[in-house]
C-alpha cells in the first residue's frame, strides 16, 4: 500500500484549503482539489537532549526555551552517536511549526510514523497523548484544540527507550538494535473536520482469475460539533497507465454524529483484473470521496489483486504452485543510520535483495512503509512480524502469559495490521519468534494471537518462526499455525550438519502431514569463540543445507539469515554504534563477502545456462528450476553485452525467452554484427521488474 493523501508542501495546502472555504458551492471548483489531506513534513531540523535523571517532565522540559539543547535532524536515533549510543532512558525532542490560517476550520493531526519505545507528546505545553510501549507501529493525535492560527506552535517529545518486562519485546531478549529516538517519519495531516481516517481493502480474484471483487471500509471521523451527512464515492485507476478502470458510489448518504467514528463498506468488481505477482507487481489507486455539497475529503491508497493461499499442502500464489526462496534483512544495521535509515538506504538495501534473488523474506517487527511500499512496487513477498523475540519472552510465567505481555501483543497486531493490510506484498503476519513454543505461556500466547489475526485479518496465513520442533514437535504451537516455520542452524547453533537437517524435516513432514514447511532462517553465525568468522562456512551452510532443501518437495520456502551483519546490543563484535553480530552475505556498511554472489545463485530459478559460439552466433540453453525455487517465468528476456577490444562494450542484443514452466529448459539464438572476436560477451537473464535473475559472462 502507499497510502498518499496527497502530499503536498504547505503553501500548495494553504491554497487548496482557502479556497475550499471561499468557494465551496462553486459548481466550477473540481470535487477532487477541495479538501485532500495536506501533509505537512514535520522531518528536519529539531531540538534534542537526554534526560539521564528523568527530570524532564517535573523541571517542564515540554515548555524549555531550547538553550542548551542539540541541534539534530528527524528521523533520529541517538545510539549513533558515540556519545549515546549505549545510552538507554529517556531524551527530549523538540521542535516548532507554523498553524496557517487557511486551517482554521480543519482538523490537523500531528502523526508519528514510529518512536521507539515510548512516546509522550505535548503541544504549546499541553499534554496531548502517550503512545506506550509500542515500538514499531504508527500512531496520530488530533492537535486541533492546541494550535495557536497564524504563529510558530511548539511541539515536545519526551521518549523512552529503557529496557522493559512489560513490553514486546520484553527486557533484553530481543537479538537486534533497540535504538531510541523518532526514527520514522514526522508528519501534520491537515483534512475537513470531517475525514476519511483510513481504508480496509480487499482483493480477490475470482476462480478463473479474470476479474476481482474489491470490498473496501472506510474509516471515517466527525471531528466537528454538528453532525455530518454526505455522500460517498470512489475512483479506481490503473497505477500503470493511469487510466480509470472503475467508478461509483454510495446509494444512500452517510450520516457522522459529532465525535463519532462511522464505517462504510463500497464493493466493486474489477474487470479484466491485472494481478500481483512478485515477477509483476501491478498495482491499483484507489480514491474515495466524502462530500456534503460545502467540503470534501478525499483519502488515496493503492492495493494490488492477488492469492497467496495454500492448496494441497503448497504454496500457491494466483492459483500458481509456487516454491520460495529468500532472505531477511535486519533493519537499522548501518551505523551511520541506525533505525532511522533515509530512502536513498531502504531502496539501496532492498534493490540488494532483489540483486539476490529474494522474492520472499520476513522480518522480525512491523517495517517503515517505505519497505512495504518499495516490496509492493518491486515484487517482494514478506512476512511482518510482531517483535515477540526469544524464550525468555515468557520466562518467569506459569501456564499463562502474564496479561500485560497478552495486551502489548494483541495492541501491536491490531497496530500493525491495521496500517499494512492493503500492502499486496504482505502475504504472512509473523506472530512470534523462537518463544519455545511448548512453554504454556508461550503456547498460549500464539494460539491468541493466531486467534486475533484471523478475527482482524480472515484473508491472509499466519505463522511463528519456531527453534523448538526438533524434539516432541508434535507438542509445539507451531501445529496451530497455517504452515510450519523452523529456524534451523545445524552446524552453527546447533550441533550436526546436513544429515541431521534432514532428518529433522523428514521428522516434521511426519508431525504436519499436509502443512508446508518453511526455513524461517538458516545460515552461519560467528557468534561464539568456537565459531571465528570466515565466510567460507557461510558459503559450505548454503550449498550444503539447499541440497537438502531441494531434496524435500513438502518445503514451500526457505529464508537464509542473514543479508547482512547487524546491530545489536547482544553483539559480540565491535563496540558503540558498531556492536553487532556477523551474520551476513554484507557487512554493516553494505559491502558484499565471498557468500554474496552463491547466495545469488543459489537463490536464482535459472538451475544452470550453457552458452555456444560459432562465429559470434550464439547458441543458449536454459533451464528453470525444478526445485526450489520453483516457479514459472513468464515475462523473461536475456541481455547480451558484446565487449570488444579495450573491453568498450560495443554492441547490445535481447531476446525474449518463452513462458517456463518450473523444470522446463529454453534454446535460444543470438547474433553479433561485429566480425572480431569477442574479449568477453555478458549475458543477463532479465526478469520482467528489469532485476537480473542471472548472470554469465563468456570467455572465448
């Protein structure tokens, strides 16, 4: 989903909403300019200082004339400064912006995209809000009643990142950077006192996959004293030409008491639907309109048509046996970021991922919507997870969680799905993450979790990540779930190797008979003095544990950890900002180990290409996997580079490979012009996203 409500800078806003106001029964003003969301970047320079005695809040820090702070620039993390990077507690931030007039008969919200992990808000020195304990997941407040029209309004944030038992992750359990600070976007959303506060969409294509039926609620809040009565309709356009592809409306009209939240459920039938698929990941905008004849409010978000479902005990996506194959990142790793990693990173990263070949990886808390959006643009299928981390999650209970953890879980599932669920590329919510999942508590704990998610969100499977199946497997919550998800590390963590792997899913076949089986995480920690870092044990785990893998038709999926080392405060290398573990194909820094390009191929869906040459005509065989991954490619092509002499790339040729199905094999013919001999010629085999799926440079 990219949920857009229009971003426009201030000034443009201003316009829009004054001349909403002085020219609403105008039958000339276009119903689409009336009233978008404004959004008002609050990202930038702000003011920031520690609290280490937690006084903040008595000595009135919310009203401080901001002497003796530090200039910095949200989105922020402090671990990356040397000075506080292990620095755990509570800091201060601040900042100051302009309430126009043209706002005046509006609501504007002051919107946090993510603080980690506590936040307590105050507007011109009045508390508006806290947000508790949640990490990961976005949060707003209506700052309406605070603004002062016309002059410089001060915002004050006091955050918490202290390490606590009565949260998610609990304590110290979790294995990754728990960087404090406003490390996501900051943003004003400026509407009509009467808005679309967000939209549910679903989409399903019908059994021949011809068309889809879209059902959409819409959110709505009456901010105002009166109560609100107004139509609703909707546009829906191909994000691809922008072409509208779908229109209408309510029959009858929508009525919001004041102070009220209502819900309106539209319905559509997309004809002659395109579906997402990771190799063409086409999406749609839709648009909705609330309108009263005086103002109007118009809410855009974008979803994509497809089924991610499992049949016969595999994996199908749009009704298409499919066999996964990827790898996890660990946000926030970079020291000069942190967690508050820019865009030009995240798509750095993610187009590295693609680079490998991942087109499915799960992640161990909810992401910034930049991950999200860029999967949905480029074709990743995830998995999102709440951040229950480690067994120690439940040390210390009886037979039942203790009710704290239940609530802060159940609060960050409803969070998390209810800004992500439009992301076609989320196809799995994550509910947990090696909790020895045959402790009572823990046990208890996912089976409510499960029980929520399938309440909140019916459409989409469900898992947890287990550690804990390789003995009494049947006794672990991992059988509740959809499908099976094991986190192996035979030859790392754990004792054995490759026999022992495969014993190991033989056995869980067994257990689950019918269910798919997943490799949540497999790979090569040098984490402990027994295990010194060398990437060459990297490299042998992947061919090694993959040979097995394939061997297994029952396995759906396999996730290598990890992309890249990463920061945590369990790390046993480096210190400050850089204290991580090493566990990637990357460093910290992005730069790529010897594992890199095996990792590459052996995550590729092209088993193998041979290539001929009889006087600069080619002559290619290639075949598609049979394996894992296993998929059909349609919408392939090859690149061929010519490099003559002074290795100049002097001539360029492409070809379209026929539709492959897994296991099938494609000849094809390409001719140079050039008379000389090649110094090398390179050949790429392109998916249809423009990604290299494959990659052989020829020598004569």
């Amino acid at each position: 989903m990219i949920s857009r409500r229009r971003f426009l800078g201030q000034s443009i806003v201003a316009a829009a909403l004054a001349s909403s106001q002085s020219e609403a029964a105008s039958p000339t003003l276009p119903e689409a300019w009336k009233f978008p969301t404004g959004e008002v970047s609050l990202n930038g320079l702000w003011k920031f200082r520690i609290d280490p005695g937690n006084v903040g809040t008595k000595e009135s820090w919310a009203a401080d004339s901001l002497k003796e702070w530090t200039e910095i620039t949200v989105p922020h993390t402090w671990q990356i400064h040397s000075s506080h990077s292990d620095y755990r507690g509570v800091a201060w931030y601040r900042r100051e912006f302009d309430a126009l007039h043209a706002w005046i008969n509006s609501a504007v919200r002051l919107e946090f995209e993510a603080v980690f992990h506590t936040a307590t808000v105050w507007v011109n020195g009045q508390l508006i809000g806290e947000h508790v304990r949640k990490g990961y997941t976005a949060f707003s407040f209506d700052v309406t009643p605070m603004l002062r029209w016309g002059q410089p309004n001060a915002i004050a944030v006091r955050v918490d990142n202290l390490f606590s038992e009565h949260m998610l992750p609990r304590g110290r359990s979790s294995d990754w950077a728990n960087d404090g600070g406003i490390f996501r976007p900051v943003r004003l959303l400026v509407t009509p006192k009467t808005f679309i506060d967000r939209m549910d969409v679903e989409s399903v294509p019908d059994a021949d996959r011809s068309h889809a039926e879209v059902t959409v609620l819409v959110h709505c809040q009456n901010s105002a004293a009166k109560t609100w009565s107004g139509r609703v309709s909707y546009r829906i356009f191909d994000n691809e030409t922008g072409l509208i592809c779908g229109t209408g409306s309510v029959a009858t009209n929508l009525t919001i008491k004041p102070g009220v939240s209502e819900t309106v459920s539209l319905k559509h039938t997309l004809t002659e639907a395109k579906l997402w698929h990771f190799d063409s990941p086409h999406l749609y905008r839709l648009q909705v309109q609330i309108a009263d004849g005086v103002t109007s409010h118009e809410y855009e978000t974008s979803f994509g048509v497809r089924q991610f479902e499992i049949k016969d005990g595999k994996f199908h996506l749009n009704g298409e046996a499919v066999r996964l194959m990827g790898v996890e990142r660990m946000a926030g790793s970079n020291p000069e970021f942190g967690m508050a990693e820019p865009t030009h990173w995240i798509e750095h990263d993610h187009r590295d991922l693609k680079n490998l070949n991942c087109i499915f990886t799960r992640v161990h808390w909810p992401q910034d919507r930049r991950v999200l959006d860029y999967c949905d643009r480029h074709g990743i299928l995830m998995q999102t997870e709440i951040p229950t981390w480690g067994a120690a999650t439940f040390k210390g209970m009886g037979a039942q969680p203790d009710a704290d953890i239940m609530k802060n879980g159940l609060e960050q599932l409803h969070e998390m799905i209810g800004r992500d669920r439009n992301h076609p590329s989320v196809v799995v919510w994550g509910l947990c993450n090696e909790i020895d999942g045959q402790n009572p508590a823990a046990y208890q704990f996912a089976m409510r979790m499960l029980e929520e998610a399938k309440k909140i969100d019916p459409t989409r499977l469900c898992s947890y990540a287990s550690h804990s199946l390789r003995q009494t497997p049947e006794r672990d919550v991992a059988g509740l779930m959809d499908f099976i998800e094991t986190n192996e590390y035979f030859g790392s963590w754990q004792k054995g190797g490759a026999k022992e792997l495969n014993e190991h899913l033989d056995t869980l076949h067994a257990t689950f008979p019918g269910k798919p089986i997943v490799i949540s995480e497999y790979g090569y920690c040098a984490c402990t003095p027994e295990r010194p870092e060398g990437d060459e044990h990297r490299v042998e785990i992947l061919r090694t544990h993959d040979e097995v893998i394939r061997s297994k038709d029952f396995v759906s999926g396999a996730i290598f950890f990890c992309y890249n080392d990463y920061r945590t405060h369990m790390g046993d290398r480096g210190k400050g900002a850089l204290q991580q573990r090493v566990h990637g194909v990357v460093d910290v820094y992005g730069a790529q180990k010897a594992s890199y390009p095996v990792l590459r191929a052996e995550s590729s869906p092209v088993e193998s290409m041979t290539v001929e040459n009889h006087g600069n005509e080619f002559h290619l065989v290639l075949k598609n996997r049979d394996t894992l991954p296993a998929y059909t490619l349609r919408g392939y092509k090859l690149l061929a580079v010519f490099y003559g002499q002074g290795d100049i790339p002097i001539e360029m040729q492409e070809a379209k490979f026929p539709e492959l199905a897994a296991g099938q094999i494609a000849k094809l013919d390409l001719s140079f012009a050039q008379r000389e001999m090649p110094l090398h010629v390179r050949f790429e085999v392109l998916r249809p996203t423009g990604f290299s799926a494959h990659s052989l440079d020829w020598k004569p």
